[in-house]
C-alpha cells in the first residue's frame, strides 16, 4: 500500500503565540481606548451644541421681546399724537367756524 503523504503543518513555540497574544491584546486596548475618546469627543460636542443653541433661544427670545415693547411703546407714542392731532384740528375747525359765524354776523350787521 501506498502511504499518504502529510504536509509538515507550521509549528508556533510557546513565545510565538505569547507574542501574538500580546499583540492582540494590546490592539484591542487601544481599539477601546479611541472608542472611548470618541464617545467622549461626541458627548462634549452634543452638551456644548446643546448649551449654545439654549442660549441662542433666549437671547432670540429676549431680543424679540424687547423689539415688541419697543414696538408697543411707539405704536401708543403715535396714538397718543394721533388724538392730540384730532383734538387741535377739531379745535381749530370750531374756531373757524365761529370765526366765520361772528364775520357773518357783522357783515349783516352792517348792512342793515
């Protein structure tokens, strides 16, 4: 019979695999320790994203409620002179009119 021929398979000494082992060890420690400042890195970022855009909102807010009492203050500021106006054009008209009623009057005065 013929015998079967058996590939020499590669042989790892006790070092080698000590080695390899280490390697890996040391590859997946630092592995975890990017992923662990990459989490870190994107909590940082969403916590200052979020305290920027909280302050951005009130300083909106603020602001836009400033500009509506400053809006307020002016649209009574014109109403206040809008009926003051009023008030002096009706004056003036009542003085013509009287005006023009005594003038009346005196010229029929006169006439008689």
């Amino acid at each position: 019979m013929a015998s079967l021929s058996v590939k020499p398979g590669q042989r790892f000494t006790m070092p080698d695999w000590q080695n390899h082992s280490l390697l890996i060890s040391a590859d997946a420690e630092q592995q975890r320790y990017n992923s662990h400042n990459v989490r870190q890195e994107g909590r940082v970022l969403r916590n200052e994203t979020g305290n920027q855009a909280r302050w951005d909102e009130h300083n909106s807010r603020t602001r836009l409620k400033d500009r509506v009492t400053t809006i307020d203050r002016w649209r009574e500021a014109l109403a206040r002179c809008l009926t003051e106006m009023d008030a002096e054009i009706d004056a003036l008209t009542k003085v013509c009119w009287e005006g023009r009623w005594l003038e009346m009057n005196l010229h029929s005065l006169d006439g008689m």
